[in-house]
C-alpha cells in the first residue's frame, strides 16, 4: 500500500480524491479535539482504500469538499468507520449530511463474536494479529507541526481498517449474517441522530420536577444555554453545570441581582450581559404544554414481580443463545425489548420479527409462554420443551 506525505494543499487532495471515488471503499477515521470547545474541533483526517493511505490536514489552508463530497454525495463508494459516531458527527455538523452508504466494523464485529463494543486495538490484534501503537492516542492533535510518529499512529488506524474490512465482509457472507447489521448501520446513518436542536436540550437533563412550569423554564434555560454554548464555541458545562441549570428552573431569581446567591455562578452574574440572557430565558418560559410533559412511567408496561423473575430467564436465555450463536447479545435484543416481552407485549418487537425470533424470539416467546424451561442436570444448565399431558376423555 502507497502512504502519501501529509497532504496540506488542495491541488494534491484533488487528484487523490478522484482516485479514492473510482475504489469500492475506503476506509475513514479522523483526530479531533472536543474538551475545550462546544463543537469538535476537527484536527486531522486519514482516508484509505486497499492501494493508498492519506492523512489530510484539515488546519492547513486546504478546500475539503471534495473529500466531503466523496463522503456524502458518492453511492458507489463504501464508507469504512470503526465505532464512527463521532467521526459522523463531524462529517454531519461540515455538510448537514451522513456518509452514505456506511459499514461500521464495531457493529459487524458484534456479529462475529467480538463482543459488544470491542475496541479497534483488540480488533486488529485478533484479526491481524498486530500490536497497535497507543502511545499516540493522548496526543494534542492540534499542535503543528504534526511530527512522524504521530501521522504514521493516524494512518496506520486507516490502513489496517482497510486490510480488515474485507475479511469481516468475507466472514459475514459465509455465516450469512450481513442482513443482520442492517438495522444497526441505518440507525447509525440517520442524520437525525446529529439534529440537536437546542430547544430539545432539556430532554438530556435530570429533571428537577413533574410540574409543567419548572419544566418550561428547565427547556427555556437548557436552550439558552446551548445556544450560549454554540455561539462561544465552549463546552455547555462552562456556561451553566447542569445541577445549577436544574437549581434555577425549580427556585428561579426574581431579578438579576439574584443570580450572585445562586450555587455555581460567580458575583459577575449580578451585572453582566450573560446574567441578563440568562434572566431573559427565565422571563420568557412558558409552562410544558400537555402533550410536552415526559411519561411518568416508561413507555414499555410496568413489570410485576412474576415479570422481573420473567425478565431475568429471558436474559440468562438471551446470553445463552448468544452464545451459541457467536454473537453479541446486545445484537439481538436489549433489555427493553425483554422486559417487553414479559410484561406481556407481542406486537412491533424487533426479537418477534426476521432473524432475531429465529435466534431467540421463538425460544424467549415459548419460555414466556410455558412452552421452555430451566432445569438443573448433573450440575449443569438444561432446557427442555414443556409437553402438554395428554388427558383421556
């Protein structure tokens, strides 16, 4: 494979790109920085097919949409991340988009056994069996001059995903389980995982009450804040920490001068622009309208006793059938769908539909149903099938 030199003027990131597009894939990662700023701060990015790698340096003075166009606007090339939420967040805040299409090698490797959120070093070690340099990882990725050891730990990410994506690809078409991940890499691409918007900001916070008009100054201060936050380009927690946000929505100041006895803010509050946004959100609150208000209780039915001892055999089946199939439970089903089920619910569950019932969902509804049990033999766990005894007339 051909390693390019850090590519920093856009007449060499032309010729690459038109490279890149003619390819089935390539694989992606980027650098970024987040702990001092609200959006991250994207401080490099490599990019690799199976002949060529790159590390693009996106502090130069470089134009990155034909990157970013390959990225969201090219079908025809398959877009290689490796647990890529945030690399796809920063593609998304750059266009407003989500590569398409995507192939997440995290997600495949649930498939594969790997376990549920294996890393990329355990990854690649039991897959190529290399040794990944993690040294780099904890460097300050938007200090330049960029030195040799930190480009080549940046690319390396890039070169060995791209070795390692085909094998995966290869292994999940001889277990036939590559319609399994479908679900996964379409949930991770919708673009409205990325849409935050800030008057939804509130829906992140612990909430300090049930009573509408607490919770419609907590939604009024909550987007404040993040729009705060974004105008500053500093992380959210600067501007206000949360306990203090939930403190004002549930004992708001009368006046402005109030806000030098809140807990978390400074004297500064009492006389300062920010204080007087802040007390304008406050002013401006409207209770939660009915239909706003958060359910009480969780959307799936509350458990009964009988139903918690239900829930904990579907698990302990759940982890069984993982098992044995060689996959990551979490793939299958998640606890929601399992206290769901014992609570009694049978329609729209993903481990009743497709695949997952052939796994589990016939073996979880017979255990709900009678038609499974546990027993213990010879010290070890059984299953069996409940038969009905037949009664003469």
């Amino acid at each position: 494979m051909h390693i390019h030199p850090l590519i920093t003027k856009s007449e060499d990131l032309v010729p690459l790109i038109e490279r890149l597009s003619k390819q089935p894939f390539v694989a992606v990662d980027t650098e970024f920085m987040r702990e001092n700023t609200y959006w991250p701060d994207l401080c490099l990015i490599q990019i690799a097919s199976s002949d060529e790698a790159a590390a693009i340096d996106p502090k130069a003075e470089i134009d990155l949409s034909p990157l970013l166009s390959l990225m969201v606007d090219n079908p025809e090339v398959l877009k290689v991340f490796h647990a890529g939420g945030q690399d796809l967040e920063i593609i998304y805040n750059l266009t407003g988009k989500t590569p398409q299409p995507l192939f997440d090698t995290q997600i495949a490797a649930m498939a594969l056994g790997h376990g549920e959120q294996v890393g990329y070093s355990n990854l690649i070690e039991s897959m190529l069996g290399h040794n990944i340099d993690k040294g780099a990882r904890f460097t300050d990725w938007s200090r330049r001059p960029l030195d040799k050891r930190q480009i080549d730990y940046a690319i390396a990410d890039v070169t060995h995903l791209a070795t390692v994506f085909p094998k995966l690809l290869n292994r999940l078409k001889k277990t036939g389980r590559g319609g399994w991940l479908d679900e996964e890499m379409e949930r991770l691409a919708n673009p409205m995982t990325f849409a935050f918007e800030p008057e939804d900001a509130w829906k992140r916070l612990k909430l300090p009450s049930r009573n509408p008009v607490v919770l419609g100054r907590l939604k009024a201060l909550a987007g404040w804040r993040e729009t705060e936050a974004r105008t500053k380009n500093i992380p959210r927690g600067r501007i206000v920490k949360d306990d203090t946000l939930g403190e004002l929505a549930a004992h708001p100041p009368k006046t402005q001068d109030d806000l030098g006895r809140v807990r978390g803010l400074s004297a500064g509050w009492r006389t300062n622009d920010i204080g007087a946004r802040l007390m304008a959100a406050v002013e401006a609150a409207k209770p939660l309208e009915p239909d706003e208000m958060p359910d009480r209780e969780p959307r799936r039915p509350g458990l009964t006793k009988d139903a918690v001892l239900v829930s904990d055999l579907l698990k302990l089946l759940l982890k069984i059938r993982a098992k044995e199939a060689g996959v990551a439970p979490r793939l299958i089903a998640r606890s929601d769908d399992l206290e769901a089920l014992a609570a009694g619910v049978r329609k729209n569950l993903n481990i009743l539909q497709g695949w997952r019932f052939d796994e589990f969902g016939r073996d979880a509804l017979d255990l709900v149903e009678g038609r499974l049990a546990f027993a213990i033999e010879n010290g070890k766990l059984k299953m069996s099938r409940v038969v009905d005894e037949v009664v003469d007339a």
